[in-house]
C-alpha cells in the first residue's frame, strides 16, 4: 500500500486547506505568501514532533500507526514540539524525555509566522537572514520568497541545522545554513534587506540592527519572563536608528538564548513582609495585559508559577540582579497575598501598570510603536489626549 506521504494529491490538498485556514483567519494573504504556503511542503521538515499526553511530551512519527491523523496534525495551524530538553522527537524513546521538559525548538504556527512574513514584505532578490532555523520550514518559506540563494538561517544547535539542510535540498532549496549564536554570528561583512527572528529577545541585539542596510526591515518578537510577548517590525533609518510598530499578534516564542547556563530558579520564599494584593497574579496569563505589564519589569525578572497545597494560584517574581523576590497567591477568602523579599517589592509595578492598563482603556499592541537606537531602546504609546508614555526596554 501506498504511504501517505508518496501522495502528492492528498499533502497538496493539506497545503490547500493550510493555505485556505491561514487566509481566512486573522491574516490576509498576499498571492505570493499564499504561493509559499502551498509550495513548501511542511510535512518534509517535520517527521516526528511530541504530542501532549497530559504533563508528558510523547514522539509522533510519520511512520506511526495512524499516518492519516499523524498529516492532518501536521497541516493543522498549530505549532509543533521537535525538541523537548534538547532531545530531538526523532531520537527520543517510543515515551519521550521523562520528567515534564521544557521545549527548546519547535515549527511555529504556521498562521503566526505568515503574520510575520507579511511583515517583513520578502521580495526576490532581498538578502534575507532569519536566526531559529529550529525544522527549516520557516527558512523554506523565505527560500521561495527571495530565492534560496539570498537566504542565511542560523541556529545554535548543530543537530537542528545538519536536519534542516538536506530537508531544504530535498524541497529544492539550497540556502546557507549555519550554525552558531544568531544574535551575533554573521558572515563576514554580510549585510541584510530583511532580518526575521523566530526566537524572542528581551532587547534587540546591537548587530541585527548594525547588519540591516538602510531602508531594511526586521521583525522581531520581543518577549521577557511572561507569555504573550510582542513582535516588533522596524525599519531601519539612514542615521542608523531602527524604528516601527507592535503588531497586532501576541507571540510566545522561545527565547534566543546566547549563554548555555540554565536560568537559576528563585528562590522559595514562605515568610517576610506581608501584605494584600487587589489583583491575583493570574492575571499575567492574560495575554492582552501581560505583554504590558512585561514593559514595567526589570529585564532580567523571572516569573514562575504554579499551584500550592489548596490548588490556588501562585506566583513568584525573581529579580537575580538584587535578589528582590515577590510571591503572590491566591488564597479561599478571594483576596491575593504578597510576600515580599529583598529590597524591591516587585509586585508593585505590575500592580501601578494595571491600574495605567485599565486607564488607558486596555490599550492594544499596535497602539505601541518602537524605537532602538545605539544604547537605548524604547516603547511609546501616544494617547488620544496627546499624552506620550515611554518605557526604556
Ligand atoms: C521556534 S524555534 C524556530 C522555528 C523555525 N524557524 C522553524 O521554522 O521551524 C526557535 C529556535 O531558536 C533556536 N535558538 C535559540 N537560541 C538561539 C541563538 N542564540 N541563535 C540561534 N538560534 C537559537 C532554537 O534552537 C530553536 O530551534
């Protein structure tokens, strides 16, 4: 019997209804973005991927029992797990990594990355460099929008780029796939028309602006600690400066990491300095407020969280740079308690950026503009009384 994956028919008909459930989202597409999507085939760049089985990450493989269900997830708008704890799903055991796991690459939902695509305005012949080559799909797409030629992708696990390259060939490109740190390996005096990131950062690394030739546009998901982070596009002005707006799209990627320390977890705190909080820190999980409460952090805050011995809700904020460290938990009565440690306490800025949230009438992302500049970079937010406010990334 024929494999589903020899039938060109059947993984045409998946792009088609891929391509056809993009346009009738949220994204219009371009015929030329429309072309990509119903060109690359996504299937090629992702033969296993893990499925959520409850707290456990469980490898999907084509070759599994139930090809069928195995294609239909593969061209469903969602994005796939590849790598859990830096253990690939093609080479992990029939039950995965053991242990919850924290993903480390994935293919990002295909709607969201054509809302990045249409950004970023590819056309043939533009030097395109994308850090998070992550499966190669994404590289693929901008293959067939510049041409392979023109295209760099980079990611900082070798295993990730020797996949991705003969995935690429076996689609018909050939870009250069490299391996090393995308926030600060390029080669030699290569300069780019268009930067794409598929990985977040907290603050735009110097070189991708350094690398963008005038008149140039990247897009950027900016992202810290909380979920529903930001993308940025900007374009990038003759006196150096790059400057643009928040797209309407929340986006929680995975973060661009340069450093291979594991982040150190914050540390418990039970008691010290108590007091009652109006606003439960549930309210970080709200996408449409966390992306502006992330404005009002220190860089370097860690939020974790969680449930205690009653099924409530905690929190814990951790600042590494001074020890502050707030713990927020619901509690029966209704109310939220903090618990403060160090010398900050840092559930007060999330507190005060609700209450200018709420002010400012729940202002949305693509209010914001953005501006990064050598040594400053900076989101604003104009309201309809003239009034500018300004937060330092
Ligand atoms: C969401 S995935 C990228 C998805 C990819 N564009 C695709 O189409 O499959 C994020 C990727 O960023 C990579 N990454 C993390 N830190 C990086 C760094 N400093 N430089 C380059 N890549 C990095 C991860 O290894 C991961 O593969």
């Amino acid at each position: 019997m024929t494999h589903i994956l020899d039938d060109g028919r059947r993984t045409l008909a998946a792009r088609v209804a891929l391509t056809q459930r993009i346009d009738r989202g949220g994204v219009v597409l371009s015929s030329r973005l429309a072309g990509a999507f119903l060109n690359v085939p996504r299937h090629l760049f992702v033969p296993a991927f893990y499925r959520c089985d409850g707290e456990r990450f469980v490898p999907w493989r084509a070759t599994g029992p139930d090809p069928e269900a195995w294609l239909d997830a593969v061209y469903a708008d969602n994005s796939l797990i590849t790598e859990v704890d830096g253990v690939h799903a093609e080479d992990a055991g029939p039950d995965g990594p053991t242990g919850a796991g924290v993903p480390t690459s994935s293919s990002t939902a295909p709607s969201l990355m054509a809302d990045m695509l249409d950004a970023l305005d590819v056309e043939e012949g533009h030097e395109v460099y994308e850090a998070g080559t992550g499966t190669g799909y994404n590289a693929g797409l901008l293959c067939f929008l510049a041409g392979d030629k023109h295209v760099t992708t980079i990611d900082r696990t070798e295993a990730l780029t020797d996949k991705a390259r003969p995935r690429l060939h076996s689609a018909g490109f050939d870009p250069l796939v490299v391996h090393g740190d995308g926030a600060r390996d390029f080669p030699a005096d290569a300069s780019y028309d268009r930067i794409i990131a598929t990985a977040s950062v907290r603050r735009v690394p110097p070189e991708w602006t350094a690398r963008l030739r005038p008149g140039g546009v990247m897009v950027v998901p900016v992202k810290g600690t909380l979920a529903g982070g930001m993308v940025a596009r900007l374009t990038k002005l003759a006196d150096g400066a790059a400057v643009g707006h928040i797209l309407h799209t929340p986006a929680a990627f995975m973060p661009l990491r340069s450093d291979t320390r594991a982040p150190a977890p914050p540390p418990a705190l039970e008691d010290g300095p108590r007091r009652n909080t109006g606003l439960s820190a549930r309210v970080l999980d709200d996408w449409t407020f966390s992306f502006f409460a992330q404005l009002h952090m220190g860089p370097g805050v860690v939020r974790t969280y969680g449930k205690n011995g009653d099924g409530l809700h905690v929190t814990t904020l951790h600042d590494p740079a001074d020890g502050s460290t707030a713990r927020v938990a619901d509690t029966p009565q209704g109310a939220s308690t903090v618990i403060v440690g160090g010398p900050r306490d840092l559930w007060e800025p999330v507190e005060s950026a609700y209450r200018l949230w709420r002010e400012l009438n729940r202002p949305r992302r693509e209010w914001f503009t953005i501006e990064v500049a050598a040594g400053e970079q900076v989101v604003s937010h104009t309201a309809p009384d003239g009034r500018v406010r300004r937060w330092a990334l």
